[in-house]
C-alpha cells in the first residue's frame, strides 16, 4: 500500500486544525528565534566567514538547525507563507556558503578542528547532523519542487557515500537517522547509492568486535577535543568579556533511580545503549537509548518496503510485540531510565522516573506508520494513534512557543515548558511531525483503501479513477466520524476502517446509506500488557461493494471512561489506575486539585463522569469524581499538563 502526499490532504478538523494553526502561525517562528538567540544559526555564518564569534552548542547543534529546515518546509507544503520563504531562502543560501566544496557540512570540525572528519562515530554524531541535513532536502524539495537545497543534501549525500561505502562496523553511526534520510534521498532519486549505504548502514550494526574498546577509545578522543574547545572558549572569553554572559537555557531535570548512571555505562560498553550489541535480525528486544531504537526500527522498515527482504521482518514484529507488553508506559511514552534516555527491564514502568522523551514517542510514530504499510494491520495504527495524542503531543504547549522534553508520568512540581534548551531537538521534531499529519490517515492500492486515522479532512484518491473523500470527525472528545465518497463513476473496492482498541464490543455502530454493517469483528482475547494499553485490540473492519456518488459511512463510537490497570508485575501499581476516555490519557494536575493530595487520593469509580469545559486550557472535555471521602477532582487530558506553571501530576491513581 502506498501513503497520500500531505499535499493531497486537505484538513478540517476541530480538534486538530487549532493546534496546527499555532503550529504554522507561532512555533515554527518560535523555534527560528531561539535558533538565532542561542547562537545555532550563527554557528553555519562563522564557518562560512560572515561574522565573528565563537561556536555555540553541542557538537550536535547542527541537527537542531536542519530540523527546523525540515519542520519549515513540511509547514510550508502544508500553508504556504512569504515570511517562512523568505527565511527558509535565507538559510538555505548561508547552508550553501558554509558547506565545504566537496560536500562536507558539520560545523563543529569545521570550526574546531578544520580538516578532521568522521571520528568518534559513536559519540559525534557527524552522520546523524547530515542525516537531518539530507531529510530538509527532500522535504523541501517535495514541499516546493525546488532543488537548491536538495543540491546541497546530495553533494552532502555523495561525500558520505564516497567516504563510506564498503565500509565495516567501525564505519557506522551511533546515532541512527542517516539510514532514514538516505532512502528518503532515494525514494525520489532512484540513485541507487544512497540506498545501498543506508543498507550498508544497518546491515553492519552489531558485527564488529571490541566495541567496548573502541567506544572507551573513542570517548577518550571526544573528551580531549571538549578540553580543547573549552580552552578556545576561555581564550575567546578573555578576549570578549561582553560574550561571558551568554548561557545556553538548562533541561528539565529527571529523577533517577538508584545505580542510573552505572546501568547507562554498563549499556553503552556493551552496545545495548546505541544498537551495537547484535546484528539487526537479532535485536529482537528494545534496548538502549529509546530514539535511536526508534529511528533504527523505522530505518529497517523502510528499506524493506524500498528493497523486500522477508528476513527482516521477524525482528521488527518481535522488538515490537516486545515494546508494547513489557517495555511501554500507559501514555505510549518510550524510555524508563533518564541516565540512558532508554528502555529499562521488562516491566520496569515507574511513572515518576519515565523519562519518556518526545522524541522518542516520535521515532515510534515513524516507525508504526512504516510497519502499518507493510502489514496492513491495524495495531500499528492504533499504537500510532495513541501515541500522537498523548506522548508526542504533550511534547507542545497551547502557545506553540514552550515545550517539554522528557515527560514522567507523575511530577511533584519541578518539571515545567520551558522556551527552548540546550538540547532542543524534540520543538523541531514535533513540528515536522504535525505538519505533515495528512499524510498518516489514508493508505490505497489497486482497489483498496485504508482509513488508518479519523482526522477530519479533504481528499481526492486515486483507485482507478478519482474518488472524493469527506471525512469528519468529533474525535477525541465524541465518537461520531461521517465519512463521504465522491467517485466520478461507479467503482467496487474494499474499503478498510480501523476500530481502535480503546472501543467496547458494544459500543461501535457503523451505517452504510443508513443501513447497518453487521460484519463487525470481534476482539481478540491476548494477555495483559504492562501498560493496560494494547493496541493489538485495533482492526480493521472490510467493506467490499460497489460505491457511487454521495455514499455515506457513519462509524459511532462510544467513548466510555477506563480505568486501565497495570500488570501485576509492575512494581507500585497494586491498587491504582490510569483513567482514560477514548485515545486520550487523563491526570490530576494540583493546579485544578489544590485542596486533595493527588498522590494519595483514592478516587471512588462509580462517581466519574465527563464534562465539557470550553474555558479550559483552550476547550476540554475533563473528567470529574469523588474521593471515597467524599472529595471532588478533575482530572485533565495529559497532553494539556504543564501549561499554567510548575505544578504537581499524577496519571496513576488509587482506585
């Protein structure tokens, strides 16, 4: 099956179209500010000669830059506006003037260590900054069908390849996000090169010897290149006293359990932390740093959809089942361990450690759509559509203009947004994400058609002749999606529908032209998740007839508030549950519970109920009760916490 260009898709939605009104309106330039506050852009004008000063940021800032190419153009595809051209223009003039005649673009060599390239492949990230490089490229490209900044993403393109390929283990990133950028390259190239190296890539992982050595060697190099950085800086500092004030903005802080930092050691020696411990048909457990994981899954789908090759699919299918009964939070939130920003044990779900970072829920996003294509199965769509509301989407604030980057599941008031930070990967990230959302609701193929998401939208689908799609939707706060067909001429196909997980075996209605489809499936009986959440509950409901003009689907969902409880084998959750409402996760947040102790409160589940709340963070539905002492709480869509100031937030509560 085959996805519809975000340009195709013309969305009308009520929940989603504001949100992606400050996306396109506030964020995007939200995000551009605080690339030229915290010195990011100014970085690419010191290596091209146009200023001077001194280079701020990690050796990764570069990334950060070229994801707000990508998010700009994605945006752009998605509303067109002069202002974000011209920015766009701008930046991609000074890409041209900062990147080196041969290709090579990575301004921390360039402006550090001129001549050195590709050391320290583990810990750098010279292959993933050009990866991110690359992805501007093509989504540019497609965005506008101009080829300036493709140009300079296939010079940089063909320096990694002529530089790399034939290459060993020790020739691989640790960081994936290069192998993902080089199929996208290909897709719309057919240079076959760029696939072969992203296959090169991802075949190599795992297969060397010594990693432990070469990591503790490569470490040793990167820490005497920081102490020759921090030097210049001291130098440059003496030299520029009215530069001293200037400080990156701080992350949010993450409490950690007990022997954190020696586990991420232990992780990293042994190549679990960057997916360097087995070859890929083997990594069949998540491990490690929990967006590199994702990005390396989703590199791997992808190049079986560009190259099919059964043999790899076990393993995806595996690490999958794998993530999402025993290694995944409630929210869909990924990575149990701060220190590592990654997967902990089996079960191993405490909510106030959960680092459960934006964009890991992201390279999940990315990976489900892929694994959706290939399959045809709905779970990778629920787990997608789950995941987009709570654990990406809580990654935004309502302004567009703060963010938050990790995202435990409980919070005793000292995680707050914040403007923008030292590592600001996730604001681009998400951005990307949601400006390209029209293109995860529909799939087809020679007379077949999947609904995978119920987004309200505008569409026309090629399926032998052109048919129009109105879809609408009340989603998440009501059940009711009318969908109607337009197709020029009669035209039998089978069209797909996915029934979420977090539906009841009575609670779906669906209607054709007023007539009821009976052929509804049936829930599979599966054993408990770690989470309560199983998205391997979705499916797809078949409709094969003969459509014409004006043809109706009206799909009814009842949307009961669930108390999900966690497996027994998650420690600290005897007695508790999370409350949900249709795709959403819901919390206490002490803002709207200032009198009740929300870490201790027993809630009394027969008194829920559900209330609109128009003059609430921007209009929610919210969920009201009694404590078994008689003490009334609201609790709040989790993606919405955080935005009224520090405060305290509990998903899981005594019921």
């Amino acid at each position: 099956m085959q996805p519809l260009s975000p340009r195709q898709v013309i969305l009308d939605d009520p929940y989603w179209s504001p949100r992606l009104a400050v996306n396109t309106q506030r964020a995007i330039f939200h995000q551009w500010e605080q690339l030229e506050a915290s010195g990011c852009i100014n970085n690419f004008r010191l290596v091209a000669g146009e200023m001077d000063g001194f280079r701020e940021g990690w050796f990764f800032a570069d990334s950060d830059a070229y994801k707000w190419l990508d998010a700009a153009a994605r945006t752009f595809a998605f509303q067109p506006d002069s202002r974000l051209n011209t920015l766009m223009d701008s930046f991609i003039d000074l890409l041209g003037r900062a990147q080196s005649s041969d290709g090579y673009l990575f301004t921390y060599n360039q402006f550090h260590f001129p001549g050195v390239r590709w050391t320290n492949l583990q810990i750098e990230h010279e292959l993933y900054c050009h990866g991110h490089l690359i992805e501007a490229g093509v989504s540019h490209f497609e965005a506008t069908g101009q080829s300036r900044l493709l140009q300079i993403a296939r010079r940089a393109a063909d320096r990694i390849a002529a530089d790399f390929l034939g290459g060993g283990p020790d020739r691989t990133p640790g960081h994936e996000e290069i192998e993902i950028a080089l199929i996208r390259l290909y897709r719309i190239t057919q240079q076959a090169p760029y696939l072969d190296l992203a296959r090169q890539f991802i075949e190599q992982r795992g297969r060397g010897r010594g990693f432990a050595i070469s990591l503790l060697r490569q470490n040793s190099q990167d820490h005497r290149r920081r102490k020759v950085v921090d030097q210049r800086r001291q130098d440059f500092l003496a030299a520029h006293p009215e530069h001293a004030a200037f400080k990156l903005p701080p992350g949010n802080p993450a409490v950690q359990p007990r022997f954190d930092q020696l586990r991420w050691m232990i992780s990293a020696l042994n190549g679990k932390f960057f997916q360097q411990h087995a070859p890929v048909r083997r990594q069949t457990v998540p491990v490690g740093h929990a967006v590199r994981f994702g990005y390396l899954e989703t590199a791997v789908t992808m190049l079986h959809r560009a190259d099919p090759d059964a043999s790899l699919l076990p393993a995806l299918e595996q690490a999958w089942e794998r993530m999402v009964t025993r290694r995944m939070y409630v929210t869909g939130g990924l990575g149990s361990l701060p220190a590592s920003e990654g997967f902990g044990r089996d079960y191993e779900l405490d909510p106030q450690y959960a680092y459960a970072e934006t964009c890991a829920a992201i390279a999940s996003l990315y990976w489900n759509w892929e694994m959706a294509l290939i399959h045809g199965e709905a779970r990778y769509s629920d787990l997608f559509e789950w995941q987009l509301y709570n654990a990406a989407s809580v990654g935004m604030g309502l302004t567009g203009e703060n963010y938050l980057f990790n995202n435990p599941l409980a919070c005793r008031g000292d995680i707050t947004r914040q403007a923008w930070y030292t590592v600001p990967c996730c604001p681009s990230n998400l951005s990307r994400t949601m400006a390209s959302l029209g293109s995860y609701i529909y799939s087809a193929a020679l007379g077949k058609l999947w609904v995978h998401q119920y987004i309200g939208n505008r569409t026309t689908v090629d399926l032998g002749i052109p048919v129009e799609i109105d879809l609408q939707s009340r989603l998440p706060w009501q059940g009711q999606v009318t969908i109607r067909l337009e197709p020029e001429t009669p035209i039998e196909f089978a069209l797909h529908l996915r029934l979420p997980s977090w539906r009841t075996e009575s609670g779906v209605s669906l209607e054709i032209n007023g007539e009821p489809f009976q052929h509804l499936p049936d829930s599979p009986a599966l054993s408990a998740t770690a989470s309560g959440f199983d998205p391997r509950l979705s499916q797809f409901v078949s409709i094969q007839r003969s459509w014409t003009s004006g043809d109706i689907i009206r799909l009814c969902l009842d949307l009961p508030i669930v108390l999900r409880r966690a497996h027994p084998r998650v420690k600290g959750h005897g007695g508790k549950a999370a409350l949900t409402r249709g795709p959403l996760v819901y919390c206490l947040e002490s803002v709207d519970n200032p009198d009740l102790d929300i870490f201790t409160a027993h809630i009394d589940p027969a008194s829920l109920y559900v209330e609109e709340a128009p003059n609430l963070l921007g209009g929610v539905w919210v969920l009201r009760g009694q404590t078994i002492h008689n003490q009334p709480f609201v609790a709040i869509p989790f993606n919405l916490w955080a935005n009224r100031g520090l405060s305290q937030m509990a998903v899981w509560v005594t019921a």
